[in-house]
C-alpha cells in the first residue's frame, strides 16, 4: 500500500485561501514520488473574499472554505472535521493567506491569534503519533499554537512574523527560498515559498525539497 499524505487546503487563492501554485506544486511532487493524497478544508465561510485582480476586498460577498478549495481539489475533498490521523502517513498544509484568515486569525490578532478547533484537533493525532507535519509560506506561523512552544520553523525572513512566532513560543529559522528548516524531533518541515518566492520555480525547489523531506521522515 502506498503511503497517504493528508494536504489541508484554506481556499482557493493566496489573498483569501491557499496560495494556488503551493497547493499544485505539493500534489504534483506527492504524485511524482508515487505518495497517494487527499485533500480537506473546513466547512465555514471565508474571512472575506478579495479580488485578486484589483488586490481589494470585495464587500458583501461570501464564500465558503470547503467549496472554494474544491476547485483546487478538482471537486475531490472532504471536510476537516472528517481527517483522522491514523488514516494517513504525514500532513502538508500549503500556504496563502486561509491559514492567516480562515485556518487562525493571525491576520487580525497577530501572536494573540486563535486557531480553528477542527486544525487542532486534525494535527493533533500527527503530533502525538509522530507522523511528519509539513507547512509553507505563512503557515508556520501557526504551529506554536498548534503543536506547543519550542518548535523549529521558518516563514524566511520576515520579521514581523518571525517575531510573532518568537512571542508565541516558537523558534524561527531564517532560510532561503530553495531550503527547508526541519525540527526533527518534533517531525516538523516548513518553508519560505511564496513568503519569499519571485518566480514560480524557486517556489518549487523549497516545496520539492519539503516534500522529499516529508517522504524521508515518514519511511523512518
């Protein structure tokens, strides 16, 4: 049997959801390597939705998280609060401001953020059994209040957001946009990606490099 990776989506585009070309970047490498996937998101209505043509939010309109990550999963997905970890080897969550807007609320709290109920409790079952946890571009910001304090990340160099991660408890990494920092202790890879990322192929060494790193882990 093939190992099984579940890939936590937020939406679909970077300034409301998941950044688009992390998302097919990840499922592309996990098909290269012969990993089988599944794709999930929460039920709830997006933060906001923004027209990504004119970088604006468009009043009045709603969307939903699950339906709108349907479109990167080519109608292929389920429900977050239906991902059991015992189903699967590893997790990977792609960036895209979701994780900011939808998946927590680190866009408006910053380190006093919250993050959703149904997250922890998916990434929970991976913590605690072990299995590898593999986030990009934003969405290391989440794991101190996802997966506790003392943990290795990289969102690059930001340093707004590295500090934030440093007044939760974590501990950032600088990196480069092609590296991956990985906590293996805690069985944690992140990435810069688009945090960093000018073109679509430097996106695409840091998230092939995670990948391949999360296949390692999950063979020990």
């Amino acid at each position: 049997m093939s190992k099984q990776v579940a890939v936590i989506l937020s939406g679909c585009g970077v300034q409301d959801g998941t950044e688009i070309y992390e998302a097919t970047l990840t499922l592309l490498r996990l098909d290269q390597l012969g990993i089988g996937y599944r794709c999930f998101a929460p039920d709830i209505d997006q933060h906001d939705v923004v027209d990504h043509r004119h970088d604006e939010v468009a009043e009045g309109e709603r969307r939903n998280v699950l339906t709108e990550s349907a479109r990167l999963a080519r109608g292929v997905i389920t429900p977050l609060a239906e991902l059991v970890a015992e189903d699967f080897d590893a997790v990977i969550l792609p960036g895209g401001f979701g994780a900011a807007k939808n998946l927590s609320n680190f866009a408006e709290a910053g380190a006093d953020m919250v993050v959703l109920d149904a997250l922890v409790e998916a990434l929970a079952g991976f913590h605690e059994t072990r299995k590898p946890i593999g986030l990009m571009c934003v969405a290391p910001v989440l794991v101190p209040r996802l997966l506790g304090p003392g943990i290795a990340v990289t969102i690059g160099n930001d340093p707004g957001m590295s500090g934030a991660i440093s007044a939760m408890g974590g501990l950032h990494r600088r990196c480069a946009v092609d590296d991956i920092v990985v906590d293996f202790e805690n069985r944690v890879v992140t990435t810069p990606a688009y945090m960093l990322a000018t073109r679509l192929s430097e996106a695409a060494a840091g998230i092939f490099k995670l990948v391949d790193r999360i296949d390692e882990l999950m063979g020990l």
